[in-house]
C-alpha cells in the first residue's frame, strides 16, 4: 500500500469529518488555504510540460482537484480522498521529474532553461519563461556575490574564467529578457546557449565551494550538535584569539543566525522523534540544554562576569549539547531497515500520525487491507486503540514494540538500497531526496551524520 503524505492543514479536515464532527468551518478554512497553494503550484508548473507524460500528469492534477473542490461542496469524505491522494501523488511526481538537472545543476537555471525551451518547442506559454526571470536573475547575483566574498581565496589562474562564466550568465540573462519583451524567438533560443555556457562555468565556483565547506566541517567537528555543530565551534575558538571587545560581531551571529537554526530545526523535529520509553527523558534534557546554550551566549557581552568565565560556561553549553545529541543519534529509531515490507507501511504511517501527514482514515486502511501479523504482538492493537483515542502516546509506542519485535531483513546482496530513514523524524525518503522532504536532515553512508555538521 503506497502512503501519500498530505499538507497537515489538509488531514485536519479529513480527520474531522472522519469523526463527525458538527463544527469544522476553521478545518474548512484551513483545507481551502492549503487547497489555494496547490492551485498557485499547478499555475506555476503548468505554464509548461517537458514531455507528454509531464503534460499528462499536470492535466490529471487539474482534472483532480476539481473533483476535490466539488467533493468539497458537501464534505463528502468518501470522494475526497481519491482525488485528493492522487493529485498529491502526481505533485510529487511532477516536482521529482524537473528536480533533475536536465541542463543546469543550478535550479534556477535549469528551470528557466527548461521553461523557455518548452516554449520554444510549443510546450508551454511565455508566461513560464517571464515568472523564472526573477530567479534567475536572484541566482546570477547570488553567484556574483559568492566570487565577490571568496575572490581573494581562489587561485588567480581561475578567477578569469569564471569573470568570464559572470559576464556571460549576466549577458544570457539581458538577452533573454530582450527577447521575451520584442517577442524574438531566435534572440531566445541564442541566449539559452550563452545562459548553460556561464553557468556551466560558474558549477567549478558552486563545487570549490561545496568542497570548502566540507573542509570546514571536517575541521570543525568537536561538536556533534546538528547543523550549527561547525559554527558554534568556530565561534569558540575565534573569541580564544581575540579581545573581548571584538566578540560582538560573533554573538550578534550566533544570536540571529546560528541559534535561530538550531532552535528551528529542534522545533520542528522534537515531536517527531521515536524514543524508548527510558530514552524519553533526552528530549527535556536538550530542551535544557539548549535553554543554557542560549544563556551562555545572552552573557558572552555582560561585563558582570569575566571573559574567562563567560567562554567557559559557552563552551561547557556546548560540550553538555554534544553529548545529549550523541546519545539521542544512537538511540533515537529509525525505520529504514522495513522499507519495502508490511512493517515498513505501517512504520510510515505512523511517522505520518505523528506529522500531522497522514489521517485516519490511512490507517484505519491500512488495517484492513494488511492486518498486522500475528508476531508483531500489540501493535495492531495500540494502532486500533489510537482510532478510537487519537493519543499520540499509542503510536509511539507501536513503532517502538514494532521495532523491537520485526528482525531485520536478511540482506539481499544483489539489491541496492531506494530510501533512507531520516534519523529525527523517521520520514523514509526516496535515495535521491535530499534532504529529508519533512525536517531538512541530510542523510549519509551513516544514516544522518550530515545532517549534524551540515
């Protein structure tokens, strides 16, 4: 059974009407906002087709969300999931198809590029090419920033071509938009070529850049706290070295930047997180931590205590996060391990209770057409009990009995692996999503280990 994740503002509703509830109007209201995007999205994406397949799956999108709205009218809720579980469906499809670097590995250029070019060829409206015109030139400037900053740092026989890779992405980009505005097709079709050639250039600035931040992370690697581990590390060792009178460009980053991040990203996969139940308590005790990371940082600029003091209370915030963040890396499960089975659909259906992506009526599905097997033990109970009382406490503990009681499938040595399981949220993702569709985590041969240094 595939299981398609929804916009959470969608299951609420489909949730309350599964229940009955009399009052749904702000449901309703909700649906109708997220419903509202979904129409931006195929105006946006719909102003072009790469192949007849792409025109297909945009026109059946279309197709379905009328079916949606109609079902809408009198909140039937048996004819708006299919629709609804489709279009989505597709959506997917659709975004995977063009996320492929078919002329650019920049998206922005390869966006244009592929919208203009199924203009030119009679796939798509001028009104595609025109609304990539600002991402594009957003990107140009991005890059013409990113050499401006990191000049001094290449090597000087480089720095011509890529000047050269600037001045053609940025001439590419006046002449398409001279073009589209007299209407020229040939002048469009010529500023194609000049727009691959600059950008195809600039990739080696995009590369060395990759690889620089790699170098940083690998240097910088005491802290395994995720995303800001390299930061918060370099922001220790640069106030090491200088007065303190010099440390407030480094706080002010680490206020507005680094522990906006860090906070951000902890937000949003906590409650996603599935822990035994004696490796619960992780969670209060990061939420501690990261409440006296942010202490420590509020008194790096008090002058009541030493600067002595103030870096050793950071640097011992960040030592304590460290290691809570270790723990919760090895402990927290992760369900990559059933990709592809019977407890796979059920460990992603659950993953999806706990997002808010999956409604009941998935899992009320899911029961039926495969029941749990009978050594699974109470998982099928505690998944029967949550329809009844959706306590999210029940779903946890089914992943985790789950997890316990389904052995790991003998490895088949002639197969290689199509998912990966993000190691905070437990999303299964498809290989070649990156990051993580639901939290951001990147993933890497150890699972997640990018994801906290990235």
């Amino acid at each position: 059974m595939e299981i398609v994740h929804l916009p959470p503002a969608m299951v609420g509703l489909l949730n309350a009407l599964r229940e009955g509830e009399a009052d749904v109007d702000t449901r309703l209201e909700e649906f109708r906002s997220e419903r509202q995007a979904a129409g931006r999205w195929l105006e946006f994406h719909g102003a072009f087709s790469l192949d007849t397949e792409d025109e297909k799956d945009l026109e059946n999108i279309a197709y379905l969300f009328e079916q949606v709205d109609e079902a809408l009218d009198d909140l039937a809720l048996e004819r708006l999931l299919p629709p609804l579980y489709q279009a989505v469906a597709l959506m997917e499809r659709v975004n995977k198809r063009r996320e492929q670097p078919h002329f650019s590995p920049q998206p922005a250029v390869n966006d244009f590029i592929m919208a203009a070019a199924a203009y030119l060829q009679g796939r798509g409206r001028k009104r595609g090419v025109l609304e990539r015109l600002p991402m594009l030139e957003e990107s140009y400037q991005s890059l013409r920033q990113l050499y401006r900053l990191r000049k001094d740092e290449l090597k000087s026989e480089v720095r011509p071509e890529l000047e050269t890779g600037l001045r053609h992405l940025k001439r590419g980009l006046e002449e398409a938009r001279s073009a589209l505005e007299a209407d020229e097709r040939d002048g469009l079709h010529d500023s194609l070529a000049r727009l691959s050639g600059g950008a195809g250039i600039l990739d080696h600035l995009l590369e060395w850049e990759r690889q620089d931040r790699q170098r940083y992370q690998a240097r910088y690697r005491r802290y395994n706290i995720p995303l800001v581990g390299s930061d918060l590390e370099l922001a220790l060792e640069t106030a090491r070295q200088v007065t303190r009178e010099d440390w407030r460009r480094g706080v002010r980053n680490l206020v507005d930047t680094v522990l906006p991040r860090l906070f951000g990203f902890w937000n949003q996969v906590r409650w996603l997180l599935v822990l035994p139940m004696e490796d619960r308590g992780l969670l209060e005790e990061i939420d501690l931590g990261l409440e006296r990371l942010e202490d420590a940082v509020g008194q790096l600029m008090v002058s009541e205590i030493t600067a002595e003091e103030a870096l050793g209370e950071y640097a011992a915030a960040c030592e304590s996060l460290h290691h809570l963040f270790s723990s919760l890396e090895s402990r927290a499960l992760r369900g990559d391990r059933y990709a592809g089975t019977p407890a796979g659909a059920y460990w992603q259906v659950g993953t999806g209770l706990l997002a808010g992506s999956v409604p009941l009526v998935a899992l009320e599905e899911l029961l039926l057409r495969s029941p749990p097997l009978a050594e699974w033990g109470e998982v099928g109970e505690l998944m029967s009990q949550f329809l009844r009382r959706p306590d999210l406490e029940l779903v946890r503990e089914a992943l985790c009995l789950l997890h316990e009681l389904v052995p790991e499938p003998e490895p088949d040595g002639g197969s290689v692996p199509d998912s990966w399981s993000c190691g905070f949220c437990g999303f299964v993702n498809s290989l070649g999503q990156h990051p993580c569709r639901r939290c951001g985590a990147s993933p890497s041969a150890s699972s997640i280990e990018e994801a906290w240094e990235a």
